[in-house]
C-alpha cells in the first residue's frame, strides 16, 4: 500500500477527512478505491445534511461492486466534489486530492480523536488483510 498522508484521520470504514480550521474534507483512502476497483458512480449527500458520525453519507459504485460511504464524524454538508459527477474515475487516480467527496461543518471536534493516524490505519488494513 502507498504511503499514507500523515495530515490525514481515518476511519475504520475507509473514509479519510482532512480537517480545514472548523471544517473538514472528506473522501476514500486508496485501499478503498482499490478494492473497489474501476469507479462508475457516486452518490454524494445533499448540501445542507446535518448527519451524525457513522450515518451514512452516500454510495460510491465500481465495476466490481457498490459501497456506502459514511461521516466519519457529525457535521453538516457545505460542499460536494460536483467534478465526481462526470468524472467518477479521479477516485482512483487521486483518492487524497481531487478525490475528495464532501466537505463539512465540523459539529464536534472531539470526535476526531476516536479515528485513527496513518499507522493505525495501515495497521487496521493489514489486519483486514490477514483475516479475509
């Protein structure tokens, strides 16, 4: 697996966010795009949906399967990556930059330390790994 960006939270069900000062972008990690394969689709949330972490956030769809996407904390929806829209690929050529899904309004910033640094993450995956 590719180096992770250390910037970066993640979350057990794939998501990365990068948080902006009360904000916070939101989108896949590259282990997820790539056993997802070839994406198709997004379904992205609607600008102005106040979710909670772990509600889900919409449904990213490839060649070989459909998975939802969640918040990985609460907030509300200020941003779409409308790009995702007509070009769904960049998923998988640049899932930590013009990748990204949504951003978000930040409800809860403690939230943030229940996700996992870079090294977790690879650990977690590794796991993953070994158990499938």
């Amino acid at each position: 697996m590719n180096e992770l960006p250390a910037e970066l939270k993640y979350a057990t069900s794939h998501e990365w966010i990068r948080v902006e000062g009360d904000e916070a972008v939101v989108g896949i990690t590259d282990y997820a795009q790539n056993a997802l394969g070839d994406v198709v689709y997004v379904e992205l949330p609607e600008i102005g949906s106040d979710l909670a972490a772990a509600d889900e956030a919409g449904v990213v769809e490839s060649v070989k399967a459909a998975s939802d996407i969640y918040f990985p904390i609460s907030g509300e929806v200020i941003a779409i990556n409308e790009d995702l829209e007509d070009m769904p690929e960049i998923i998988n050529t640049d899932p930590y930059g013009d990748g990204w899904f949504f951003k978000l309004k930040i409800k809860d910033a403690t939230e943030l330390d229940a996700l996992l640094g870079a090294d977790e993450y690879l650990e977690f995956v590794e796991s993953e790994e070994i158990n499938s």
